[in-house]
C-alpha cells in the first residue's frame, strides 16, 4: 500500500510538472543539420546563413545567424538563438538555410516549420537544394516593382533591403534607413535607392550589392536571397 501510494504521489507530480505553463520570456535555443543528402566538403570561405520566419513566408525575419566557414563539411550542425520578445503570439514560423561561395548563392532550402513554444527546438535535418542564380535583370526604364525583401551577406554582417514601389528600407545591424523609390543606377543592370539627401544608398544588380550609410560605403554584398 505504501509502494502503491509513492507511485500514485510521484505520478501525479509528474503529470503537474507537464501541465505546467509554457515560460513565454524564455530564450530559445533551435538547431538543425544542413545536408545535401550526402557528405560534401565545402569550399572555404563557404557563407552559412540560417533564419527563422514567418511560415507565411511574409514579414522580416525574426531570428537569423550567419558566420564564414573554411574546411567544413556537410552534414553541418548549426544553431541559432532566439528572442521570445519577437515572436508574435498565434503566429507560425519555419526555419530555412542557405549556403554561399564564390559571390553566388549556392544552396537554398525549402522553409521547414518548427515549434517555437520550446526552450530547445529540434529542427531535425534540413535538405538544402541547387539555387538557381539566373536572377531576372530589372529594367531601367521601368524600375517599379511589387513589395520584395532580398537579404545580402555583406562581409560577415547581414544587409536586409525591404522594398515597395514608393520606396525601400535599408536594415544594417539592426539599425534601419529610409530610401527613396527605385531608379536607374550607374549601369543598366543595376537599380538604386537613395535617401533624400544622397548620403545613403543601395545599389542592387541582382546577385551583387553595394552601399554607403551616411557617406561611408560599405563591404561588398552577395545576394543570398
């Protein structure tokens, strides 16, 4: 009776510990395997970017890490942190990859959705598949476009140009400028947005980026997508 009454006391703590509300504020930690399935060796200087988004696929990234790597391989583990404080409640979110080298996206996954409402989200294996960089080239007489976010590796930091057809916002490190609608750039290839007073600018040609915050130009950026 009293082995009986131990177990019945331990089940219920037990079932109280999991009916236990969800920490909301608490960091989370999520990580994943990058694969392509088999083992490759990647080259040096490969760019590793993961993020976390709205499965909608619409909005900012609410999560995002990126580092550049030389001799790794594939299967690559990575992880990346998350700030709660981000998250929108009732909102579903999905983790994508991608891989860069030689100033060219390589490799890009499919958004893969997770649970956020875990301290340590297991993401299991995300498969990354061939990008394809035949990018459209804009046209400079017609530099209106519909809204688009592209997401650049400049250096070591990410570059997010968030872009409508009255105008673009410029996200660096965490800091965000104001840029006027799209126009024609140095060359045909290229659109430019620039604030009122040409001090900040972003040139995009498609795979390839530059800028300059307040009159000092930045690294060169690769478009990863």
């Amino acid at each position: 009776m009293i082995r009986l009454s131990a177990a019945i006391i331990m089940l219920g703590v037990l079932v109280c510990a999991a009916c236990s509300p969800f920490d909301e504020t608490a960091p989370r930690t999520l990580t994943a395997n990058l694969s392509v399935g088999e083992p490759v060796r990647l080259p040096d200087d490969t760019a590793v970017l993961v993020e976390l988004m709205p499965a909608s696929g619409e909005g900012e990234p609410v999560a995002e890490a990126s580092t550049i790597l030389d001799e790794a391989d594939l299967p690559l583990e990575v992880s990346l942190q998350i700030d709660p404080a981000r998250l929108v409640d009732g909102e579903t979110y999905a983790v994508r990859a991608a891989l860069a080298w030689d100033g060219e996206l390589q490799w890009l996954s499919a958004p893969v959705p997770v649970n956020v409402r875990r301290l340590n989200i297991d993401a299991g294996e995300i498969i990354l598949d061939p990008f394809d960089s035949g990018l459209p080239a804009p046209a400079a007489e017609t530099p209106a476009m519909e809204a688009e976010e592209a997401i650049f590796l400049c250096a070591d930091a990410l570059v997010i140009l968030n872009r409508t057809a009255d105008g673009a916002t410029l996200l660096v490190e965490d800091d965000s400028h104001e840029l006027g609608p799209a126009m024609a750039g140095e060359t045909d290839d290229v659109l430019r947005h620039e604030s009122a007073d040409g001090q900040t600018w972003f040139d995009d040609a498609g795979a390839t980026a530059r800028y300059t915050i307040d009159g000092e130009t930045g690294a060169e950026c690769v478009r990863l997508y």
